[in-house]
C-alpha cells in the first residue's frame, strides 16, 4: 500500500503543470492583440487630475476599442485647429 502523500504527488504536479501551461497560453487566446514591447517596458505614464476630463469608449466594428480620456486641441502650421485624444494607456 502507498502512502497518501504519494498518491497525492502526481495529482499535485499535475495541476501545477496545467496551471503553468494555462497562464502561458492566456495571453494568445481571444481577440485582443498583447504587445509586449508594453508588457516588458519599465516606463510608466502618469496624469494629473486636471488632464483627465471625462471618460470615452470608442468601439470599433470587431468589439475592439480604446478608452480616452482628455482632449487636446493643436494649433497646425497653416493656423487650424485639431481636436487629438489623448489615449489612456
């Protein structure tokens, strides 16, 4: 007869295997796209309270989208206005 611990290893190493395996596979399941030159980069983004006006979701036809949160308005060379979003990040 064996152990109880014994039996119990396999099981264990297993299920620490299938985690492994799902966490590595998570990120190239689904539609939306990982980039990881912004996974592995050490910047970081920060605004202040004043830059953040109101919230937008702008969804495009695949479910996919992007959230802005400000406005910004740039003056061209010729003397026009641009409306640009800013992009959280």
């Amino acid at each position: 007869m064996t152990l109880p611990l014994r039996r119990g290893v396999p099981i264990v190493a297993g299920c620490f295997v299938a985690m492994v395996a799902a966490v590595l596979a998570a990120p190239f399941i689904g539609s939306t796209s990982l980039t990881f030159s912004r996974v592995f980069t050490t910047s970081v983004r920060s605004y202040m309270h004043a830059d953040i006006h109101d919230l937008q979701r702008v969804e495009r036809a695949g479910g996919e989208g992007d959230v802005f949160f400000a406005n910004r308005d740039i003056v061209t060379r010729s003397g026009g206005v641009v409306r640009r979003r800013i992009a959280a990040d």
